[in-house]
C-alpha cells in the first residue's frame, strides 16, 4: 500500500493543479520508503492556499510539472491500495492529473476519514488534526504532502496497536469492497461519479426509466446499489443488470430535491414509487365559522381565512381535524365535523365542553380552536412576489437559481436566458405538496450556499450570479 497525500492549488480537480505530492511505501506492512516532490502548477499560488501549506510561487519556480514526475508517480502506485485522509479528493486530483496526459489511472483506496468513523463512531470529528489530537500523533510538517503522509501511517500503526488484527481487517475489507458493477455500466463513467450532490438515473436498454433518486453525495449513493448489503428486489437486480446510468450534478441539497421530483414525475421510473402531483388539503378556519376541509387553493399556502395543515387526502384531514377535538375538548358541531342543533357527540362522551349547549362561550372557544390549530398554520408567503433562491458551491464553480412563487417551484435556471424566462413566466403551477415540503424544509434552515434574491426589488438586469 501507499500512504499519500497532496497539496493543490484549490478543491476542484477539473480547475486546480497538484503542487506537492508526499507517499510512504508499505511492504507487507513495513516501512519501505518514501518519497515526495514539489510540482509546477502552471498557475500562481492563491494567497490562502500559500498561507496554509507555506507553499509559495518562488519555492515552485525550478519544480518539475506533472509530466515530468508522471512516469515516476505511476511506478509507485501501480498494483497498490492507495490510503489517503479523504481519499476521494487525492484520487480525483491524481486521475484529472494523469487524464491530461492521456493516461487512465485507477486503483483502489482507502480513506481514512471513513475508517476513523467506522473505528471511533463515538467521536464527533475526524478532520486530520482531529485524529492527531485524539490519538497523539505525530506530524513533522502540518499541511505539507510528506508530512500529512507520515501521520497516516503513525495513525495506521496506532489502529494496529488498539484493535485486534481479525476487526480492523474486516473495517479495512468493508470500505474498501469494489462494487461489482453490471455489464451495462461503464467502470470509466463510474469512476467519474462526484462525492457532490445531485440526481441520478437509471435506464433498461429500451431508454426506459428503471429507477431514479438524489444523494447529497453521488458517488456513495450509487455505490450502495451494488454493494452485497444493497436493499434490492431480485427483480430491480435482474434489471440493473444491464442498465446503464446518466447523473446531473448540483451545487446543493435543495436544487437535488427539486430535480428528483421533477425526474420522478417526467420518467416515471418502473421501481419508484409513485410520485405523482396530486391535489393537497387543508383545513380552513376563522373565528365565527365552522371549519372547513378544502383543497389547497391556487392562491397559495397561508392568506386568509388561514389554512392548517397539509394532507395528501380529503379524509386524512378530517381524522386530524376529528383528533384535534378529542385531545383539546372541541366540539364537533362548532367545528363542521357535525351538524344539528346539539349536544354534539363529544359532549354525550364528557369530551367537548359544552359550547353546543351554551355551556361555554363561544369567544372561549374560538379561543381554544386557535390554539388548538396554531402548531398547523401554513406560513404565508414571506417575501411580496417572485424570489429567486441562488444556490452555489464556489468550490465547484457550480452555481444555479431556483424561482418561486408562493411555495411554487416554476424551475431552475443556470443561464440569464433561463432565468429571465422562469422569472417572467405569467401562469404559476398548481400546489404541489411535496414541492413545498422541500422548500419549507431547506428554506428554513440556515445554508451557506443559499442566497434569496427577491426580484420586486432586484431587477433582472443586476449582477445576480
């Protein structure tokens, strides 16, 4: 095996260079050497990245580029298991580097992040200067690529003193276990998938959908169809088989979630369950007035009279409406769920408090019914009219706007074009149940990498990418 580690220029392998590669070599698990060099990126050092390594563009001037150590580099690592912290990010930035050159590398790996989470699950963090806290390591030279290498293998050889030979070989054997792939898949194609969000697909053959999901990371979450612990019916393995496999990458959860709706409902996978856009209900209230089950209107969620609740069937909510009156002594007739003079049924059973029967004032329970119903209320639509939420990862260079309306989703758009023609689309879609479970989920949360631009204010002319 080979314990390596690189430092770059940035954390995108398509755009960054290599400009320091470090590896010690493991022989029937003894020290067999080491190796390191400086690397010419061809680019200048950004200042945070230098400030990091103490990696400057003087020190680089003389170093050989990639070409130069590439033949040098592939002897090393050819035929060995490749260990790294984040071993995702070293072998992109590796494969990116010997693909300009014409040369398909591949190996397998191990990434000592996930092994420290498989090893020491009790533990939080498992950043390097995490594990050479915790475990006492030490790093003769912090973010400089020899150095981390170094560290790696004290971490190897403080996971052989602590757990017994028979454990760490299975904890090695699991995260290491390649995916036996079906014919139909492309081991190039999927050796390209990213450790980044997005949507993915699978087809028979025929071009037919046969399953389709999102992940926040693409690479583990497509892996997992193929490893032996895969939850499958031996009817989706069969057509997996020959399937092959096409993915859309995105800068966020958010944009991941919308696109698999909108994939779901397009291609109508065979494996999926049905997700099809279907009418949405909610229970319409206001002091005075019985409650009233109705269908989310086109309007939106929230205004007035308010809406509580959202539910997939007209019966689901009248149960919740009927629950709401047994653990809070409603009453049934005040609340719709009954008709006649009175007393209701709940009074009979000593469960409403008698507002049927004037023996509660009607103020009081309207009072009761607002409480009662508050925890439900839709929000009402907080911005004045069409927002864009912008999504990006700088890392990635990826950067996308999702419009909306009134918890609508109308789509996402990735040019000017696309965006001017979502933003000045007149007609807004029905309601859409699960769109807006996503948008009150995601927009509810604080994220780095979303940001609100609301166009009653912004106009479509100003910088908004």
């Amino acid at each position: 095996m080979v314990f390596l580690d690189l430092e770059t220029t940035g954390t995108s392998a398509d755009r960054d260079r290599i400009t320091e590669v470090g590896l010690i070599e493991i022989d029937s698990g003894e020290y067999a050497g080491e190796w390191s060099t400086l690397v010419h990126p061809d680019r200048s050092i950004p200042a945070g990245v230098a400030s990091l390594t103490g990696i400057t563009d003087e020190m680089l001037r003389g170093a050989p580029r990639f070409a130069d150590i590439a033949s040098e580099l592939l002897k090393r690592l050819e035929g060995r298991l490749l260990v790294a912290h984040n071993a995702h990010f070293d072998y992109a930035f590796l494969r990116a580097e010997f693909r300009r050159l014409g040369v398909r590398f591949r190996a397998r790996t191990l990434c000592t992040v996930r092994l420290s989470r498989t090893l020491f699950p009790e533990h939080r963090h498992h950043n390097l200067d995490s594990v050479i806290e915790r475990h006492s390591l030490p790093c003769a030279e912090r973010h400089r690529a020899l150095g981390d290498a170094q560290t790696l293998w004290a971490f190897a050889r403080e996971l052989q003193r602590r757990f017994e030979p028979e454990r760490l070989a299975a904890a090695v054997a699991a995260l290491t276990r390649a995916p036996v792939l079906p014919p139909g898949l492309d081991a190039q194609q999927f050796e390209d998938l990213p450790a980044a969000p997005g949507v993915y697909a699978f087809y028979a053959g025929d071009g037919r959908a046969l399953y389709a999901g999102k992940a926040a990371n693409l690479r583990s979450r497509v892996t997992a169809h193929f490893t032996q612990e895969a939850d499958r019916s031996r009817e989706l393995c069969r057509a997996l088989d020959t399937a092959s496999l096409e993915w859309t990458e995105t800068p966020g959860e958010v944009g991941a979630a919308l696109r698999e709706l909108a994939l779901l409902r397009d291609l109508k996978p065979r494996f999926n369950r049905s997700r099809e856009a279907s009418e949405a209900w909610s229970v319409r209230w206001q002091p005075g007035r019985v409650a009233e089950v109705v269908p989310i209107s086109e309007s939106g969620a929230g205004g007035e009279p308010a809406l509580y609740g959202t539910f997939r069937a007209h019966a689901d909510a009248v149960a919740a409406l009927s629950g709401l009156a047994r653990s809070h002594q409603l009453c049934p007739i005040s609340l719709g769920l009954e008709s006649g003079p009175g007393p209701c049924s709940g009074h009979e059973q000593g469960s409403c408090r008698g507002v049927c029967i004037g023996a509660e004032a009607p103020v009081r329970h309207a009072l009761r019914t607002a409480e009662a119903l508050a925890r439900l209320r839709l929000p009402d639509w907080p911005f004045p009219g069409r927002i864009g939420v912008r999504e990006a990862d700088p890392r990635r260079a990826l950067s996308e706007i999702h419009v909306l309306d009134c918890w609508r989703y109308l789509g996402t758009a990735r040019t000017q074009e696309e965006l001017e023609a979502l933003v000045l689309r007149r007609e807004l879609p029905p309601f859409d149940l699960d769109v807006y479970r996503v948008l009150t989920r995601h927009l509810g949360r604080s994220q780095d990498r979303l940001t609100v631009i609301d166009f009653s204010r912004r106009r479509l002319s100003d910088e908004l990418w």
